[in-house]
C-alpha cells in the first residue's frame, strides 16, 4: 500500500497547510514527518532558544496529530538519508513540503527533489510559509525591490490567497519507529536557563491562534500608537510563532484585515517580514556580507570584552541593559529596544553587525535568518533600504521618549528602581546624594556607561565619514 510523506519543516500546523492539504486531497495514507538535520553547510544551525521552543512546538504538533489518530514520526539525520530511509519502511511514492527559503534550505531541496525524482518518487513543493513567493515581486523593470517603501506598495495592490481551513479529517499509515523527542535534548538541561519561559510563551498551533485572538481584541486598536512602548503589551508577539509556521502570515493577513483600525501599521510590519526574505532570497549572502560593497573596508572594531558586557546587559545604559536582559530571560526582545540595543553595539562601540546577530541568532525565539540579517544590516547602515549612517541612536533619549516613566529599565534593571524617573535613563548624572537614596554605587552595584555617547556618536561619525570618502575613490 503505498502513502504519502508530508515533511513538516517551518509549517508546524495542521490550518492553511498547502502541503497536507494537497496530501490529504491524493487520498493515501499519510506518514507525518519531522526531521532534525543538523548537517548544515552554514553557521547558522539553530540557535539554543530556538531550540528551546521547537521541542515545545513538536510535542504540541504530535499532541494534535494524535488526537486526530495520527502520529508525529520523529527522526534524526541528514534528511535525504533519513527521507529514504522512510520511504523504504513506508512504501511511500510521494513527499510532499512547503518551500523553506534559506539558501542551505533551497541547495538540500533542489538535490532531494531530483534525487528522488530519479527513484519514481513523487515530489511537491508548495508556497506555504509567506504571502507571496519571494520571486513574485518585481520592479517596474523587473529587479528585485531594495527599498521597503515601493516593495510595500506593490505587495499592497496584491490579491493574498485566502488561508486553507484546517482538515476535519486524515488518513494516517501505520505507525513507524519515531525518536523520542526527548533524546533530540533540544531543552536545557543543567542549568536550565529557560525554566521560566513557559509563562511567556505557549509555543504551538493552539498557543498561535490564542494568542492571534488576543491581539486582535485586545492591542490591535491601539497598534499604531502603543507598538514602540517596550513597558506596554502593545505588540503581536506572533513572531516566534509565525517562524515556526504554527500560523501562516496569509492566516494573519487575513484575520487581522477583518478590522479597519490599527490594520495599515500592522500589515506594514507582516511586509518588512516579507521584504526580508524577498531580499535573503535575491541576496543568499546577506547573512555574511553586507549588501553596500563599500562596508567590506569598514574599520570594525574587536572588542571580545565589552561584546560581552553587552551580551550580558551590563552596558551602563540602562535602556540596552533592560533590552539585553530582557532577551535573556524571556527569550525576546521588544522591536524598538531591539533597534536601540543595535545601534549602540555597531555605532556607539564600533562592533560587527555579525557580532550582534550571532548573538540575537542563538539567544531569539524568533531567531529568523532573513529579518535577523536584513534588521542588523539596516541598522548598520550596509543594507537594504538602510538607516543613513549617520543616523545613531541615542539611548537615553530613546528611553526618555518610549519608557519616559523608567518602567521598562526598572522591571529588567531593578538596580535601579529606586531612581528618580529624571535619572533612570542616566543615573551617571544623577546627583551623589540621589544615588545614595537610591543605593546605587557606579561602578559597583550598576556598571558605569561603556562608552561616552557624545564621544562615542563623533568616534562613529568620523569612522563612517571615512567610508564615504572610500566610495567616492
């Protein structure tokens, strides 16, 4: 008898899955498929708190296959070797999987399909994980888009397919050995440092669609206004869900239209995702090289030792230490902060943008290759569509506007929550007197400020000026 393997990769949901859709339709028994391949060509093997959330997303995934009389079928290994292997256990005579995009993903797929191809194994691959495929947009002249804004517009004045609705019913093949996830040690273990992330998070489908209803009804309306203050829960949080696949962008798109106020906003921040991964996938080096040549000849400078203060939130700006911690705890990041944090590490100290989004890859939830790459290189200033380069980030300003009553710094810093709101976002000003009251010692109880930001914004300047001479030449 033979079957059909869907192979679940970033799609990890049963509603508007083109994949098990059409799988479903051929009417042979399906084999449900999760591989975890770790034999990548790249650096950017999944980080540890990605990690952290697909062992949650796979168990949700095989909880809700199994109460539909199915079965998740893990395994571990190259996935060509592991893919043939379970065609041989199965009799299966076709795999079908949504398109991932990352350029390892499309070299792996494109050798599968054919290497299968040649077996008589039927192949499919469907648009499931984006509203439009990367290629679908073009300038008036046929190029790939490099500035957000027209890209925005063209994607606007595009029809969205509708999201397919979740099938009622499935027919499942007999059972196969499967890993248990458990073995894959995808959690940490000693220590665990994400012990307290399950009440941030609610990693699978169920937990994506609740939490898509709670925005909708709750933050939605206020969107526009509310989406910059990192003390308010005025963002969707769907990220990590929707890099996973446990909801589909189309789903979003679509729920989300259904209410005029707020809509434009945030369509316009599902587009940036877009626009990401149409430039990953025009640029497949954006993760490595910056997309303005004129950045290889950029003097960057190696500093292990304030890297790592600045990993570890001990900065002595109070707004990129609450950002920094903030990341470690929850495993996230509020997107305003995210841009601060960023700025200073590249601008105000000079480092890679690799650095940080190395950093950001291992330590994010929602670590996504396309706009992880695509946000470090505007913020830098090398890549699409980029922040002039003289446009540098004050920290304290940046606080003042968006955390004006130190909220923010004192959940994330609580060193310092007995500051004044007029010092929290620069307690080095505060008088001795106030930080005595305080119980505050620079330099002892809260780090001093790394860098000096006048000094460090001028440093900056004159490092960028240079590169701009280095383009004229």
């Amino acid at each position: 008898m033979t079957s059909t393997i869907v192979w679940f990769r970033e799609d990890l949901r049963l509603a508007d899955n083109p994949a098990l859709h059409a799988a479903r339709v051929r009417a042979a028994p399906l084999v449900c498929l999760y591989v975890w391949d770790e034999g990548r060509s790249d650096s950017w093997s999944v980080g540890a708190a990605s990690r952290w959330w697909l062992h949650h997303a796979l168990a949700a995934l095989a909880q809700t296959l199994g109460a539909n009389g199915g079965r998740l079928v893990l395994r571990r290994g190259p996935a060509a070797e592991v893919l043939k292997a379970v065609i041989a256990e199965t009799g299966a005579d076709a795999v079908y999987w949504n398109r991932c995009y990352e350029p390892h993903a499309i070299a792996r797929d494109r050798a599968l399909k054919s290497e299968l191809a040649e077996r008589g194994i039927e192949v499919r691959s469907f648009p499931g994980n984006l509203l439009l495929e990367p290629w679908e947009l073009t300038t008036q002249v046929g190029r790939p888009f490099r500035v957000f804004t027209p890209f925005w517009k063209a994607l606007r004045q595009r029809d969205i397919p509708a999201p397919l609705p979740r099938p009622r019913r499935l027919n499942f093949a007999p059972a196969i050995v499967s890993d248990p996830l458990a073995d894959w040690r995808l959690v940490p273990q000693s220590p665990n440092w994400a012990a307290a992330w399950s009440q941030y998070w609610n990693p699978g489908e169920s937990g994506a669609l609740s939490r898509l209803k709670a925005f909708l009804d709750r933050d939605l309306r206020d969107y526009a206004q509310t989406r910059d203050w990192p003390a308010r829960a005025g963002t969707s949080r769907l990220s990590p869900h929707l890099h996973f696949g446990e909801i589909s962008a189309r789903q979003i798109w679509h729920a989300q239209a259904l209410s005029a106020v707020g809509q434009e906003k945030f369509l316009s921040e599902l587009a940036w995702r877009e626009f990401s991964w149409h430039l990953l996938f025009h640029h497949p080096q954006l993760p490595e090289q910056p997309l303005d040549p004129r950045f290889s000849h950029f003097e960057w400078r190696s500093d292990e030792a304030r890297l790592a203060l600045w990993q570890r939130g001990q900065t002595g700006i109070p707004i990129v230490d609450a950002g920094m911690r903030q990341l470690w705890n929850t495993g996230w990041m509020h997107n305003r902060v995210r841009m601060i944090v960023a700025s200073f590490l590249v601008k105000h100290l000079l480092i890679h943008w690799r650095a940080g989004a190395s950093w950001f890859w291992d330590t994010l939830v929602d670590a996504d290759l396309a706009n992880n790459s695509a946000s470090w290189q505007w913020v830098a200033g090398c890549g699409a569509d980029a922040a002039p380069y003289f446009r540098i980030f004050n920290p304290v300003l940046q606080g003042q506007r968006f955390d004006p009553r130190g909220d923010y710094v004192r959940h994330f810093v609580p060193e310092l929550a007995r500051l004044p709101d007029r010092f929290v976002h620069s307690p080095w000003l505060a008088p001795a007197s106030v930080l005595d009251a305080a119980n505050i010692r620079l330099g002892s109880s809260y780090p001093r400020p790394l860098v000096d930001l006048a000094a460090g914004r001028e440093r900056a300047l004159r490092a960028f000026a240079r590169l701009k001479e280095v383009g004229k030449a």
